[in-house]
C-alpha cells in the first residue's frame, strides 16, 4: 500500500502574523484540542514547532483556570 502523505500546512499563526496566544482566547485553543480533550499534535494541527509549545502551555494554563475542561473531568 503507497503510503499517504498530507499536503504540507502553513500555520495559521504565522500565516496571521500572530506573535502571542494567550489562555484567555479559549475559543481558539479548542481548535487544538481532541474529542477526548487531548492536545492534537503539530502533525495534525498544521502549527510549527513555536507555536505548538506555545499552544499547549496556553490549553495548560487555560485548564488551570477552569476556562477548558481536562481530560477526565
């Protein structure tokens, strides 16, 4: 079986010129969260390296907050 590749994704924070993500913009931190409430990795999100370790310390200090539900819960 050929194996599938997924067409090569710009992130949409540096296509945007966004410099900062921020906890409280929960709206957008959902986008990179799972059904199961799990952080979705770069390769599916289409973000770089940057910004994926910044979108996840953010849902982190979003579910701090009590702003994004964890995983269990």
């Amino acid at each position: 079986m050929p194996i599938k590749r997924q067409p090569n994704t710009v992130c949409i924070f540096c296509q945007e010129g966004v410099d900062e993500v921020t906890f409280r913009d929960y709206e957008v931190l959902r986008k990179f969260i799972s059904g199961q409430k799990k952080i979705l990795p770069r390769k599916k999100t289409g973000s770089c390296s940057r910004h994926q370790r910044k979108i996840s310390r953010e849902i982190k200090r979003a579910r701090e907050m009590g702003l994004l539900r964890y995983r269990g819960m």
